[in-house]
C-alpha cells in the first residue's frame, strides 16, 4: 500500500481540524460532520493498494536527464526570485508525468559528474535522486565546467544502445549556460548519434541572479548568499550568477535538438508539449496487464457521498419545518 496526497498532508489536517471546530448541533448530526471529514482526509491521501490487475502504459523509451547541478543552479531569477535548480525539478517532473511507462536516468555534473540512477521507471527513486540536488556548497565548489559530464553521458548511452537496442533513446540537458572554470566548451557532436531526440532547457536571466549557499556539505545553518571581491573595487560584493544562451544554443546544435529557454512553468511546458507528444507516439506499445497499484478512492468516494445526500435533505428538511 502507499499514498499519493492530492493536497498536502498538513494542510488537509489542518483543514479538517478547522471543519471538526465548527460542531453542530446534537450528537449524530456531529457524528456525521466526523464521519464527513475523516472520509474527506482518507479521499485525500489516495490510498492505492498493490495489484496485479492494474493496466500499465508502457513506453519503449529510455529518456536521460542531464542536470546541472553547480552552484550557479541556485541563483534566484527564475520567473521572478525561484530558484533556477527548483524549476529543473518541476520540468522533470513535468517530463516525466507526461512520459508514463518510459524508463528515466539522471546524470548530475558540477565539479564532476557522476550518475545519480539506472534507467528505472520507479518514479519515486527518481523524485528521491532529483531532490538531492542542491547546488554545490562555498567550500566544495570549483567552478562550473559544462565539459564535465560528456564522458559519463556517453558511456551511459552507448551501454544503453547495446543493451537494448530496440528502445528509442532521448537526452534532456538542463543548465544556464555558465561556464566559470577556466576553459572553453567541448563539442557535444559525440553524443549525437547516440539519441533520437530531446532537447537543451535553459535556466535564469541575463541579469542574473544571487545565489544562497552553505559553506560546506552537511552544514545545517542559515544558508547566506554567495559573495565575491569585485575586480575594479576590491570590496566583497554579492556574486551574480547569468544565464549563457550562446554556450546552450550550442550544445543543442552538437545534440541536433532543440534549445528552449525556461522563463516560467507554463512557459516550458507549452513548448514541451510538442516534444513529449511526439516522444510519446515514436514509442508507444499500447496499454499491457502489469502488476501494479490501483486507486481505491472510491471506497471513500461512495459513502462520502451518501453521507452529503443525506445532509442535503436532512437540512432541506429543517429549513422548510
């Protein structure tokens, strides 16, 4: 069994505790306001139970993310003051809601890059590896290099490729563009033959944004915004991470996908559409028996709503007496 809250769990507790204070008048009319609201909290947390009944989508389809994950992906520009990492997750999670059956694999890259999961199609331990990004600290940060995930992205395709050679591959590659290490760009070209779709997102605003950050790994205080000596004063200053578009069109253009810029939620996700849909009837297989989780809302569903008939006539009732 396991939980899929449509609101969170807070804030439906807090909302029943609200409801069970305004208590009627007389005790099985109480007794029913009970009943209502602990229906309504149990319809919330869509309690699904495991099943081997449950039909399945499935997608011939292995997608991998590409995340940046320096410290720059902690600047606060994003449609407004959002995080620009926090926006990458969403998209992600967008991807992934609108790709059910695929199978997903995260590759992270800041001072290295490294592969957070296999190809999975658990979705859980796919949010699990995306909400651990968060930035590299002050202490740990080495400057940010695009070039550092290549190898690793290459290797996890073309062992991919051999495995399953049937499955249609894509890449998503998520970044602002910055580069502060001390080197040029690669080419990407490599990697190119290697997928049959995606696309490079871009993240943040020429202006820039600061970015809040702790000092080292596993520090628990108060993060605080990154500062840095300006060049022409001498004085510490606030650091200002920019999106770089030029170094992003020109990843897309190695890739041979398409570049966006991720200015807002709707925004990516209009553009998206396009992509997904396609990725979707490129390796659709149909719907397959498959063991699985079904929804039991109903259960809850059916005498919550016998309870509110009730109610609805019982006071009808009371108002025309």
């Amino acid at each position: 069994m396991k939980i899929n809250p449509i609101l969170p769990i807070w804030l439906m507790s807090i909302l029943c505790v609200l409801m069970l204070c305004m208590k009627r008048k007389g005790v099985w009319n109480y007794i029913r306001q009970i009943l209502i609201v602990v229906l309504l909290f149990a319809l919330n947390l869509r309690i699904m139970v495991f099943s081997h009944e449950v039909e399945k989508r499935e997608l011939d389809l292995d997608v991998l993310f590409v995340v940046d994950n320096s410290m720059s992906m902690l600047a606060e520009d994003f449609d407004g003051d959002g995080r620009r990492i926090d926006a990458v997750r969403d998209d992600c999670q967008y991807i992934m809601d609108k790709l059910p059956g695929a199978r997903f694999s995260v590759v992270s890259f800041g001072n290295y890059a490294y592969r957070l999961t296999p190809y999975t199609s658990d979705i859980t331990a796919l949010k699990t590896a995306l909400s651990s990004l968060e930035g590299q600290t002050q202490y740990y940060a080495s400057g940010t290099s695009l070039n550092q995930p290549v190898i690793v992205v290459k290797e996890a395709l073309e062992k991919n490729r051999e495995r399953n050679p049937e499955r249609t591959q894509v890449l998503f590659y998520f970044s602002d563009g910055e580069i502060t290490a001390k080197e040029k760009l690669e080419s990407y070209s490599s990697l190119a033959k290697l997928i049959d779709g995606g696309a490079v997102i871009g993240y943040g605003t020429e202006e820039g944004g600061r970015m809040k950050v702790h000092s080292y790994e596993g520090d628990h205080g108060e993060p605080f915004y990154m500062m840095t000596r300006d060049k022409k004063t001498g004085k510490m200053v606030e650091a200002i991470s920019h999106l770089d578009e030029s170094n992003l069109k020109q990843i897309a253009k190695d890739l041979d996908v398409d570049y966006y810029l991720s200015e807002n939620s709707a925004s990516i996700r209009e553009l998206l559409l396009d992509v997904t849909d396609y990725l979707e009837n490129l390796s659709s297989e149909g719907l397959t028996g498959t063991e699985g989780y079904s929804e039991t809302y109903f259960w809850f569903a059916i005498p919550l709503v016998a309870l509110l008939a009730y109610d609805l006539i019982y006071y009808k009732r009371r108002l025309r007496g």
